[in-house]
C-alpha cells in the first residue's frame, strides 16, 4: 500500500472593500501615521462591513480555493475553521455556517482557537487527517473580523489589527515530493495574559460591569509580546531547518505571521534572510490574525510569484500563547 502525504492543493483569500488608513485613526485616537509605521510597518488594514461576519468572509475565501483546486465541493470531507472571532459565542461553530453557505452538506466540520497561529494549527490538524487515512480533501479556513473586538479608543491595539479571511484546499497524494515536509506547533498557556479578550467567558460571563470595563476587547501587554515572539519565532524556524537540513538560504517563500514589520524583520535578519525571500502584506493588511498567512500566501499566488513545486516556509506566533512553523511545497497550480 502506498504511503499518503497530506498536499497544499491550492489557496483563496477575501479582504473587505472598507479601509481604515493611518490618516484615519489619527482623527480616532492620539497617534500619527509616522508613529504606526515607524513602529509597526503599517499603512493600512481593511474593515469588514457592518453587516459582513466572519462566516462571510470566510465563505468567499474558501470559494476561492474550491475552484482553484479543481476538487468538486462534493469530495470535501472536512471543513475546519481557526477563528478568534466566531459568528456566534460559541455554537454553532463558524465551520457549520461556512460548510452551509457553501453547500457542503453532512460533512464533519468544526472551529478551533488558536488565535494568530490558528491556520498553522488546522494545516497540522489536516495532515494528520489526511496522512491517517481518515480524510482525502480537507477545507481549511483563517477568518476574523477582529474589528468586532478591537476598542477604537485603545491606541495599543485599534493600530494593529484588520479583518480578512484566507482558505487552502488540503489533499491527499501518493507523491512523497507534494507533500508537506514537516510541521512544528506548540503553546505554553504560562503567557495567556500577553494577549488576551476578557469576556465573555466563564472567568468573565456577560454582564453590564464587562461592557462598562470594556473587557469584551482583546488587550494585549505589547512590549512583552514583542520581545518573545522575536525569541521563539527565531528559535522555531531555525529548529525545523535544521531538522530538515534545509538552508535558509533555498527558500523562496518566508511567509511569516503579518503582526509587525519590525518583528519579521528582526526575525528574517537573524535568520540571514534576503528581502525578497520574505513575504510582506502587514502594510495593507495589519494583523489579521488567523487569516494573515493565508492572506500572504494569496498575494504571492495571484502576482504570479508562487510557482508549482516552490518550497514555503511558514511562521507564526499569538495568543495562548501558541507558534508553529511549517514546511511544505505548494503542491497547486501557479496562476
């Protein structure tokens, strides 16, 4: 019997048409558009419309990677979703709605939170999926509206976060070179205050006292969480390379978590990465979260820049705290 690998089949994205520029925030909170970018890199993060949820987003990203997989929604066998921003708190899952909006009808689908290492989270979950037999077309998603739960008066976080959603089809493959190499995810729950939504919750149920201390807001403890992700980001990159006997030289596509530029730089420069193996959206995207890799990916696919066969290397780090990286050649069609 043929060994099965898990295979990176194709990839989709949707970004809201709104845009919350520099200039705009600078009219909301003390701050300025030199300020955000000299600290952050960005100029820009699309906001999804009042009436547009995560399951829409979502939906419209995971359309995407259907068609360009080629695999009929038919075959899909599972549906899963990494959001920290659900359509409901917290059943049904986001999953259950984006399967129905897509017409993907009695299949297992589910959401799981791992805030911004949420798609690398659902890739290994996928592989294993995959790779045991259970599963031969996975549907993953990274979708937030973290507009939903960002203060506009808090200038520490309202600066850095957009909304977005990414989807990549995941397929079985008898081809050992389709395969995802390796995958590295883990989590240490001793930082779960680096960042954090209060409520609601069982720590914090719904009440007027949550509303008025506004603790349905993610509040993050920023220079702390700066400091490790550049520490574990490193160490996790260099760890699975090395593994791999791969240089960091023969990847053309670092594709790193979107949360600061001054973090994947740091992170890029300790690796002697040049600048056009690193792969930058934060400018106009900002933080999106669950959706930032896919989002990056989507970019690099549809300028033409991935190509079938090309190695990727993905990082990322967020609430938990949790990080991963992964390994892996894009196995789809270049556009």
């Amino acid at each position: 019997m043929s060994q099965i690998y898990a295979s990176f089949r194709s990839i989709g994205a949707y970004v809201p048409e709104k845009i919350l520029s520099n200039a705009d925030l600078e009219k909301m909170v003390d701050t300025t558009d030199e300020w955000i970018l000299k600290r952050t890199g960005i100029k820009e993060r699309h906001i999804a419309a009042d009436d547009e949820v995560t399951s829409d987003m979502g939906a419209k990203a995971a359309a995407l990677a259907i068609e360009r997989s080629a695999i009929p929604k038919e075959e899909i066998d599972l549906v899963i979703c990494a959001t920290v921003t659900p359509d409901y708190f917290n059943m049904p899952s986001t999953a259950c709605i984006i399967s129905d909006k897509l017409g993907i009808n009695n299949v297992q689908a589910f959401d799981i939170s791992a805030a911004c290492s949420g798609f690398v989270y659902v890739l290994s979950i996928a592989k294993a999926f995959i790779e045991s037999g259970m599963k031969k077309n996975v549907l993953i998603i990274g979708a937030e509206k973290f507009s939903s739960i960002v203060d506009y008066t808090d200038r520490g976080t309202c600066i850095l976060f957009g909304d977005g959603a990414g989807a990549a089809m995941i397929s079985a493959t008898t081809k050992k070179e389709e395969g995802i190499i390796d995958l590295h995810a883990s989590a240490d729950g001793a930082y779960a205050d680096f960042l954090v939504t209060p409520a609601p919750g069982t720590v914090h149920p719904v009440s007027q006292q949550v509303l008025d201390e506004g603790l349905n807001f993610v509040q993050m403890k920023g220079n702390e969480t700066f400091k490790l992700a550049v520490k574990t980001l490193t160490k996790d990159v260099k760890e699975i390379l090395a593994k791999n006997e791969i240089p960091s030289e023969d990847i053309p596509h670092f594709i790193p978590h979107q949360a600061n530029y001054r973090i994947i730089k740091a992170v890029g420069d300790a690796l002697k990465m040049k600048e056009e193996q690193v792969v930058l959206t934060v400018g106009k995207y900002g933080n999106t979260s669950a959706a930032s890799i896919p989002m990056a990916i989507n970019d690099i696919w549809e300028s033409g820049r991935l190509k079938t066969g090309e190695l990727m290397l993905l990082d990322t780090f967020g609430g938990g705290l949790t990080w991963a990286s992964a390994l892996l050649p894009f196995a789809g069609k270049s556009k």
